[in-house]
C-alpha cells in the first residue's frame, strides 16, 4: 500500500516537464480554417487574376506566401516566453500609434480609405490589434485592484482607448475601432473593474460612436440602410441583398466548390468581406454551420487556455486574442446576413489578407505559449500577480479555476 501511495504522488521528471506541450486541438482547428480560406481565397479571385495578371493563382499565391510568414511568426511566439512581452508593451504601443499617425500622412486611399502601405500590403490597424491585446493585458495586471478607482481605471484607459479608436475612425474604419474597443472592453471587466465604471464608460463610448456616426456621411448611408431594411428587406443595400441571394442560392449542400455564380460581378469584395457568402453558396448551410462550429471551439480553447493560465497577464492575454477572433467572426457573419449594419471586418483566417492573416497567426502563437507555460507552472510574473489579486477580483475568480 505505501508503495503505490508513493508512485502516485512522485514528481514528473525534469526532463518530461520541460517538453513543449502546446494546445494541439486548437493548432488543429486553426490549420482547418487556414485550409477552409486559400480554398475560398483561390475560388473567389481566380477569374481576377486571371483577367488582370493573366494568371489565376495570383491571388492565392499571395495568400499562401502571407501564409508561410506568418506560420513562422506563430512558431517563434510559439516557442518565446509570453511573459517577455510585458517588457516591450510600452514600445509596441509606442511604434503601433506612431503607424496610425504615418498611414493618415503617407498611406493610400482605396475605396475612401486610408489605411494601407505598399498597395493595401500593409494595414496598421490590423497589427494594432494585438499590440491593443498584449499593452492592455500588462497595464492592467500591473494595476490590480487599483483599477476600480476612477482615476487609476477608467480614466487613462478611456484615454488611451479613445486616443487609438480615434486615430482608426480618421482613416475611416468604423468597425476596426469597434472590434478593439469592446476587445480591451472585456478585458477591462474581467481585470476587476468597478461596474459603475463599465456602465459610464460605456455610456460615454456610445455616444460618441453616435455623434461620430452622424458625422460622417458614409457612415450615416449604412446605418440608414440597415434601418429601412427591418422595415422593408427590398430596401436593404445591394451588398447585403446579393449576399442573401448568394447563400439561399447555396441550399443545404452547396452548387460545389468554384462554382459560385454570385461572385463574379454581382458581390462586393467576395474575397475579403464576403467570403463567407461565397462559401454559403458553394458549400452550402452544411459548409457554412462547420465553419461556425470551427470558430466556436477555437472560442472554447482560448478561453479554456484563460481559465487556466498562471497569471494574470497571461490570462488578460488570452481573453483579449478570443474575444478579438471571436468578434471579428460573429459580426462578419452578422454583416452578410444582414443581422447588423453593414462594416468591413473581415472573417478571420478565411478572407484574403497579409497583415490580417499575420497578425492573427502571432496571436495564436501568444495562445499556444501561455498554454505552454501553464503546463511549466507558474512563472516569474505569476508569482507577483498572485500576491496582487484577492477574492474580489473577478479576474482572480476566473483564472483560479
């Protein structure tokens, strides 16, 4: 009997624990809709490129090299210490609003927008959005509980936020600056922070949301045709109506892959913003439901990888990555639906796009390294934050389970 009491408890070796143990069904699932979006990327510009570059890989070629960066991007951070990036926070930031300053000076207008360098190559917003992720996580694990006072919380948070949704909304890009405000929103919450403080905060960003919304006239035209549409579907905009054709047309199983009829001329940006219609009419409510449910378990892991993180920096983090892929998803599919006004978000690791695919692939990347470290134990900054956080922290409620 005491020697199998003994067996039990007797440690790991060293050399078992120091073994990479990453979240391989998360890996898994990402690399399906990785998969899921050059099939999507290839089916909705072949006939471009081929009209435009006399070649119908072009597109896909493209996608596939932004691709290889940006699986190697996600093994180094796979493989980097999550903690390390609390101490280059402030840089990040730093270098992220200093490219929002430059693309209003020096970047490209496209479509009304200024947003990009090097021909829409390159959208700092889009990088942004993990370094709002990474900045926001260390400010507010270093606060603790001093985040519930006003001047210590919702203060320099709605300070910075607003500085940088700001700087976003100018280019114009609407809903980039939404998904960021109710990203570092979440993690605001789940940090501890008064309920007073949420509710004024977020009475003051609705309001300006409205008073910048009535300002600008493009803005002010999607909103107005979303509200004519619940009244009258016809009066919906010629976006979203071709995008309903576009996934009735698909049925229960889809007309096949490639053979999508919406997209050639009648759907808007089929390859970015509607994609997901595209593949509603190609693979069908089948095709359309699996890709949900894609996004609904990597939803499950990242939050699970929170839950379970050793620290609190590691557990802001990983909330702040799944609610941003989780976001972006939900309103990309509530768009083509014409569940909400129309915005241009993309569907994560699906639509073709360089900076979008590489930024999340390096969040992904900070996912798999904060469920590596949970498996080493707690490290350096855990053993601060632990002393920090008490039972009335809901971040402490959270990340104890």
């Amino acid at each position: 009997m005491a020697t199998q009491v003994i067996r039990r408890v007797r440690p790991v070796p060293a050399k078992a624990s120091r073994a990479p143990q990453f979240d391989y069904p998360l890996l898994i699932v990402v690399g399906a809709l990785l998969a899921i979006g050059l099939m999507m990327v290839y089916s909705t510009t072949f006939d471009w490129g081929y009209q435009e570059y006399g070649d119908p890989t072009y597109f896909v070629l493209r996608q596939g090299v932004w691709l290889l960066l940006g699986l190697g991007v996600m093994w180094f951070m796979m493989r980097l210490d999550y903690t390390i990036w609390r101490r280059f926070s402030i840089p990040l930031m730093g270098i992220g609003l200093a490219l929002l300053a430059a693309v209003l000076l020096f970047g490209q207008v496209k479509l009304g927008a200024q947003r990009a360098f090097f021909n829409g190559s390159i959208q700092p917003s889009e990088l942004l959005k993990l370094i709002v992720v990474i900045y926001i996580a260390d400010w507010l694990s270093s606060k603790g509980e001093k985040i519930r006072n006003l001047s210590y919380g919702l203060v320099p948070f709605a300070v910075l936020i607003g500085a940088i949704a700001g700087l976003i909304v100018t280019q114009p890009d609407f809903g980039t600056a939404i998904v960021i405000v109710l990203v570092a929103g979440t993690m605001f919450f789940l940090a501890g922070a008064d309920i007073k403080q949420i509710m004024l905060g977020l009475l003051i960003s609705t309001g300006t949301f409205l008073v910048l919304l009535s300002n600008s006239a493009h803005a002010h035209q999607r909103i107005q045709s979303y509200l004519d549409a619940l009244n009258d579907p016809a009066q919906a905009s010629n976006h979203v109506q071709q995008a309903l054709i576009a996934i009735g047309s698909g049925g229960l199983f889809g007309v096949g892959p490639g053979a999508s009829r919406q997209k050639f001329g009648y759907l808007p940006f089929p390859h970015t913003d509607s994609v997901f219609a595209v593949l509603g009419e190609e693979l069908g409510l089948i095709g359309g439901l699996v890709v949900l449910i894609l996004f609904a378990f990597v939803a499950y892991r990242g939050f699970r990888i929170a839950l379970h993180a050793p620290d609190a920096f590691g557990t802001l983090a990983a909330v702040g990555v799944t609610c941003w892929v989780s976001i972006e998803a939900l309103i990309n599919v509530a768009v083509i639906t014409g569940t909400v006004p129309f915005t241009g978000i993309s569907l994560p690791f699906i639509s073709y796009g360089g900076s979008s695919l590489l930024s999340l692939l390096a969040a992904v990347g900070l996912l798999q390294s904060i469920a590596h470290g949970t498996r080493k134990g707690l490290t350096r900054s855990a053993l601060v934050d632990r002393g920090r956080r008490n039972g009335r922290s809901r971040l402490s409620r959270v990340s104890s389970r």
